[in-house]
C-alpha cells in the first residue's frame, strides 16, 4: 500500500511541476518556453526517476550525515 501512495505521490508532484512552471515563468515573458525546456531537460537529465526521488534521496543523505 505504502508503495502505492508513493508512486501516486510522484505523478502527483511531476503533474504539479509541468503544469504550473510555464505559470511560474511567465515573468520572462519572451524567454519562457526556452527556460521551460531548458528546466525540463536539466529535470530529464538530473533527476531521472524524479522529484519525489530526489527528495527521499536527500533527507536519506541527511539523516545519515546527521547521526
């Protein structure tokens, strides 16, 4: 079940990125698609398996230097 939540979880937070990131970018009126790309791209490259991956990945980082 907990992996059920948790692979809902990232779609959920991957769904939130693409929809409102071209929202957040609209201050960069005239470069937002290419910074939009251009962070897809980065995301593509550096995070392979995700936001929510990441995450995990950093408080696990986190928790191990810390104690």
């Amino acid at each position: 079940m907990e992996e059920l939540i948790a692979l809902c979880n990232r779609y959920l937070v991957g769904a939130a990125a693409v929809v409102f990131l071209p929202e957040y970018l609209r201050i960069a009126d005239t470069y937002r698609l290419i910074a939009y790309g251009l962070v897809l791209v980065l995301a593509t490259i550096f995070m392979p398996r995700g936001i929510v991956e990441l995450a995990g990945r950093l408080r696990r980082r986190r928790g191990a230097a810390g104690g």
